[in-house]
C-alpha cells in the first residue's frame, strides 16, 4: 500500500513540474513581491504671507495594486478601501496634527489586469505654528491592514533673518506650471525640464543667492552612474500669492501667480532652478546655497535623480550586459566587462546612448522598453527547465520584436508542441518546437 502512495505521489509530483513547459503564454504582466508596488509622498511647507504660521501640503500616491480587490454586490463589479493615516509630531513627540482620508475604489470585474499600473493619487492641506515636525503618513489596506509607513521631515532653516525651506521637486510642463516629481524628494529621472523650487521667507529684501550643484558618490541607489558633476547656477526668483494646485490625470500640477509687494514687507519668494538634461545621472546631488555678500554661511540640500520602478533586469548590471548582447556586438560587449566594477555602470549607459531615440534626455526610452520586455519573459516563459525565461529562444523574439500578433499552438501524437508566432507588421513567423524540453527557435520565414 505505501508503495502505491508513493508511485501516485512521484507521478502527481512530475506532472505539477511539467505543467509550466507546457502552459500557454498568456502575454499578461506578471510580477512578483513589491515590484511596481509604489507609495510616495513628498511634503511641501512654507510660511503664511504674513509669517505667523506654516503652511503644510503634503501630496501623496499610491499604487492600486496594494489594495485587496473584493467582488461587490453589483455582478461584474471589484471594490477596495483604502485609508491613508497622516501623523505629525514636533521635537517631543508630542502630537501635533493627526488626519486621515478613507477612500473606496470600484474596478469593472474584467479591467482588473489594469489595476496593475493604476494609481491614486491626493493630498492633506493645513496650518500649523512655525516650527520643525516628523511626518508619519501609513496606508491600509481594507481600512485596517498597515501595508507601508513612510516617515519624512518637516524642517525649517533660519538663515540669516530668512526662513529656507526644503526644496520641490518637479518638472515643467508650461509656464509657472509644474507637475510633481512625487519620488521622495527626488527628481523624477523619466521627466523632461527637471526643476528646483525653494521656497523663502524674508522681512527684508534680500540679494540674490548663488546655487552650487555637484554629485555625490555616497551610494545611496543600486545604479551607480558615478559621474562627475559640478555646476553654478543663478535661481530665478517668483515672488507669489497664493500658491495654488490641481489634481490632473495621476499627477498634480502646482501653479504660481505674480504679486508685487511694498518695500518693507515680508515676502514670500521662491527660487525657481533649472537642473540641466545633459547632468541627470542616476546619482545623489548636494545642492549649496550662498550669498557672498550676505551670509558667511552656506545652506546644504541633498537629493537625487531616482527612476521609480526601474525594470528588475536592469538592477543587476552583470545579468543587463548579458542580455544586452542581444544587440550589441563582441567587442562592444567585451569592452563593458573588462571595465573596472565602478565605471562598468557608465560603459553600459553611454553605449546605450547610440539606440536612444530622444538624445535630448538621459533618460532612455529605448532601453526601459528593452529591459520591461526582459522582465515580462522572465516570468512569463519561465518553466521548470528554463528558469529565465528572458534568455530562452522565445525570450531573445520576444525582447527583440515585442509581442506578437498571433500565436498559434498544437501538439503531436509524441506531445510535441510546435508554437509559431506571427509579426504581421515584419511580414515574419517564427517556429518553436519542444526539444529536451525547452522550446527552441527552428525557423524563421518571410510572410
């Protein structure tokens, strides 16, 4: 009897191994852990007009696909509650401010693939005395299930007789326009017309300041450009009031408006820098305020140029070279790898410049294209005897051409399985059949 059991046990065990080599590819995003899974916030404070108080915005997004998505009582529809919980506390501990937002979500039962790269975004807007907080803003899941806490600072800087406070991080999208980076207090790698806004409050005119930016290797991100960076820069001064702001499509955009103000009256004025395309590495930056004729002292800001859900095959530059090769000759793949481990990053980056379709950005289209493609094959024609799957026969077309237009699929007598993938738009098919258990390319024909 136990012999029988174990027999059934082994077949059923080499059955459940086999299943994945012969599934079919659905061509769905597949991911795993926390990866495209994104909670941010990136406070915003500055004093009132007058100067009594401070105004705090604190603008938040969330990815959807935290959320548990529940069928609702209406046929054909999911639902998903979250909470967003906002704490500040000052230099005590004590509680200074607490706020929540409860909101509901509703889905059609067949977009729920689309959940996968919605977000929600929103905001908590109040006023409370000049002085320094700890921000601690959660999300919960169903209302009561903490999924993530992010913690950040509320921190002003008396410099002088002028009040400096962090700086927004944003990018331009028109005149006194700006869209929120929303990257934890970092520019936002993807977006064009990157830009510094630091906000001053003065009793008296002030001259004008000097920025200094230069990168720093402090290894802060796993993608280490390690560039060289040092420049000067004059801020454009914005006096304003009031400051205003909008909820646009998953973004929000901050807009400014022009007041002029009576000598001897404090102000509002915020620095307006302009971060240059041809410096945005992936890297951390120190920005330096002075004012040589003012002040002795300098103010000092850190920051970076982060790239928010960077392609899983892209973090490890060894296995991105790899696959890399694909399109790229022996020499060009050598070259990179005989670089010393710390300039191997800047090798990759600069001869991926000659495939980017939009050279006026660092930011590579071209490549985060490759490398999600990479991601989706990775998982997606993974099977037990091909565990990656974005180096396998149908990973390398895939990578190459993208998804096809059709796929049509049978098996033999034998449960030989020929799949054949058509490119209309290449005017190509290209075979594979199962051999030693892996599906390998065999044919390539002109349409």
């Amino acid at each position: 009897m136990n012999e029988i059991i174990m027999k059934r046990l082994l077949a059923l065990f080499f059955l459940l191994c086999s299943l994945p080599v012969w599934a079919q590819p659905e061509f769905e995003l597949n991911y795993i852990n926390d990866y495209k899974k994104t909670f941010t916030t990136q406070p915003i404070f500055y004093p009132t007009p007058k100067g009594d108080s401070l105004e705090i915005f604190v603008p938040f997004r969330f990815s959807l696909n935290f959320l548990t998505f529940e069928k609702f009582a209406v046929e054909g529809k999911l639902f998903a509650v979250s909470l967003v919980d906002l704490v500040l506390r000052d230099s005590t501990g004590v509680i200074r401010k607490s706020i929540n937002r409860l909101d509901t979500f509703f889905f059609p039962e067949s977009q729920r693939d689309s959940i996968n790269v919605r977000s929600f975004v929103s905001f908590f807007k109040f006023r409370l005395p000049i002085q320094n907080y700890n921000i601690e803003i959660s999300l919960f899941d169903k209302g009561k299930i903490k999924v993530k806490t992010l913690q950040n600072v509320i921190k002003i800087s008396n410099w002088g007789n002028l009040i400096v406070c962090a700086p927004i991080f944003c990018s331009s999208s028109d005149q006194n326009e700006y869209i929120l980076s929303l990257q934890s207090n970092n520019l936002d790698f993807r977006k064009k017309n990157k830009k510094i806004i630091i906000p001053i409050f003065s009793k008296t005119h002030f001259a004008k300041l000097v920025c200094e930016i230069k990168s720093v290797n402090d290894k802060t991100y796993n993608i280490q450009w390690n560039k060289p960076v040092k420049f000067d820069v004059m801020p454009q001064m914005i006096s304003t009031q009031p400051f205003s702001f909008k909820l646009v499509q998953e973004n929000i955009k901050i807009y400014f408006e022009q007041r002029t103000y009576a000598a001897g009256e404090p102000y509002l004025s915020f620095l307006i820098i302009d971060f240059p395309e041809k410096y945005s590495f992936l890297q951390s930056y120190d920005l330096n305020l002075s004012a040589p004729d003012y002040l002795k002292d300098s103010l000092t800001f850190r920051f970076g140029i982060s790239w928010e859900n960077i392609p899983i095959s892209l973090r490890n530059i060894r296995y991105a070279v790899d696959l890399f090769y694909y399109i790229i000759t022996d020499e060009e793949y050598k070259g990179i790898l005989d670089k010393r481990k710390e300039e191997i990053w800047t090798a990759f980056f600069d001869l991926w410049r000659k495939f980017d379709p939009d050279t006026s950005t660092m930011f590579n289209e071209a490549m985060d294209e490759f490398y999600r493609r990479a991601d989706y094959c990775y998982f997606n024609f993974q099977t037990v005897y091909e565990r990656d799957g974005a180096r396998s026969d149908r990973g390398k077309i895939f990578i190459l051409y993208g998804k096809p237009s059709v796929v049509n699929r049978d098996m033999d007598k034998d449960g030989v399985i020929t799949e054949v993938w058509f490119y209309y738009r290449l005017k190509k098919k290209f075979i594979f059949v199962t051999k030693d258990k892996k599906f390998q390319l065999v044919d390539i024909v002109n349409l």
